[in-house]
C-alpha cells in the first residue's frame, strides 16, 4: 500500500522517487495521481514527505483531481531558460529539473526514476543534469522494490476499483455468451441470418464496443481464439476463423479503467454446443486435480 512507500524506500537506500510523464497508461504516475487528465507532468516523493506534483498551467484543474500539493511549471518557464541556454534546448530543460530539485530542496542523496518518455531525450537530461548536481545519484530498478511491492497490497478503495473492473469485465463476457448462443447454426458453424458465418473478428470488435460503452479501455487487445489457434499460447486468433460448434475458444479479457487505471483480468476456455472427447477428458483431468488439491 501506498502507506508501505517510506519503509521501502529507506530499506533500499532511496531518498526519493522522480517519476516523469503522463497520467494516462503510465503506472507509477498513475499510482499516485489516479487517471486524471495530466498529460504531461512531474512527481517528486521524497521519503518521509508528501508527493509534490509539478503540472503544466493548461491542466491545473486536472492536477487538483490528485489531491497533491501543485506547482505550475509557469513557475519555471521555459523560454526563459531557452535564452539563458544561449538557445540549447537540452541545456535548458535541465536547468528547469534543477530549479525544480532545489526548490523541494532535493540536492543530494539517492533518486529512484520511474514513469514513462522517451528513451534518448531523458537519457541525455538525467546525464547532464547529474553532471550539474553531482550530490544526487539517479539510479533505477531492473525489477522494482519499491513502488511493486507497495502495489502488492490494496487498501479498501483500490480493492473497489478492482472489483468495479470485475464486475465490468464479467459483465461484456455475458454479452458475449448471449450474442453467440443469440444465433442459429448451419453445417456447425455459426451463423447470421443470411448465412454467412459469425467470425472471431466481428465477435472481438463487439468486445471492444462492449467496453467503451462501459466507460473502459483495451489497451491490450483481447484473446478470443478457436481452434488451432486456442492450443498457441498468447495467440489473439484470426478474424476470418468462423465460429464452429465442437472447436475449443480461449477467451482470455483484461480490460483497464480509462486511462490507464486498474485492469482486470478473465480467462475462460469454451466449447460451443458440445465439447468432443479430447476436450472433455482434458476438462476431466484438470478438474480432478483441482478437486484434489482444494477437498
């Protein structure tokens, strides 16, 4: 929980996290300002103090949905520092960090980064701007210890978030259901009332209209495969399959709150109409075990 940071941080030497970018799909952000509109941003959580969020002045009313303390980067304006650069743009982002940093009166010690930008332009800042401020160490994690295992434990609202998402996601998996078993079938294939087939792809586009008018995002796309495609791991299946009766599908659905937020995540194997032998006796197998292990 958010409440573990601190600990965290002083268990790992950290005395601070800057985390960079937007408040949309980018977690470590997301984590402390939620999906408000924020599109461009910095956060700076010193161990022992309050996250300080600095916001562009267009999205102020955006950056106050966080709860956070603000500072507008009117504050540090940037072509001001352009002319002080003497026209060097990189020169002058770093120099803004800078301000930024001594102004929370972050001047030495150990800085974990996170968020999200792109790679050359924040490696060129974070190498110059170390060179400025040679008392602070930005450093980073292969695998996070500090904000994923804080993340590990929910605390009663995020617990709500999730299950929001569950009940969401749950919901367009129903609708799924009744729109294939909502048609007749020929020859064991699916079908409309014309004739021609119901595929994978016209079922995932539906998915996707499902969610957004639930208020949701797929970012990642969802798993609906049949057939072959069902027995290879992580293959999304091919839109032209039709849907056949006999044939295993994969449903694999995980959906996020808009933005970015908390994601869901369902998995279910179905057999439309009946399952063949191969099947059955492979559900038998694994229910066995199942049963096995939880009696």
């Amino acid at each position: 929980m958010k409440s573990d940071i601190d600990k965290l941080m002083k268990k790992h030497d950290i005395d601070a996290l800057f985390i960079i970018g937007s408040a949309q799909h980018n977690p470590a952000m997301i984590y402390f300002v939620g999906t408000a509109h924020v599109s461009d941003a910095i956060l700076i959580k010193q161990r022992g103090k309050e996250a300080v969020l600095f916001h562009y002045p267009m999205e102020r009313e955006e950056a106050a949905k966080s709860g956070l303390p603000l500072v507008s980067m009117m504050k540090y304006p940037i072509n001001e520092l352009i002319k002080q650069a003497g026209g060097n743009y990189l020169e002058a982002f770093v120099l803004r960090l800078k301000m930024i940093l001594e102004d929370v009166k972050l001047t030495r010690g150990r800085v974990a980064l996170y968020g999200k930008d792109e790679v050359g332009p924040i490696f060129s800042v974070m190498n110059r701007l170390q060179e400025l401020m040679p008392d602070l160490l930005f450093t980073g994690f292969v695998r996070d210890e500090i904000l994923m295992n804080a993340m590990m434990t929910k605390d009663t609202d995020e617990i709500e978030h999730i299950r929001n998402m569950g009940r969401i996601t749950t919901a367009v998996v129903a609708n799924t259901a009744d729109y294939i078993t909502g048609h007749k079938t020929k020859n064991e294939v699916v079908v409309h009332k014309d004739g021609s087939p119901v595929t994978i792809g016209e079922v995932k586009n539906l998915i996707n209209l499902w969610l957004a008018e639930r208020g949701v995002e797929n970012p990642e796309g969802t798993i609906f495969a049949i057939g072959r495609d069902a027995g290879i791991p992580h293959s999304v299946g091919t839109p032209g399959d039709a849907l056949k009766l006999g044939q295993t599908i994969v449903y694999d659905i995980y959906p996020c709150e808009a933005g970015g937020g908390y994601f869901y995540d369902f998995t279910r194997t179905w057999s439309l109409g009946y399952a063949t032998d191969e099947v059955q006796q492979l559900y038998d197998q694994v229910k066995q075990v199942y049963d096995t292990i939880y009696s």
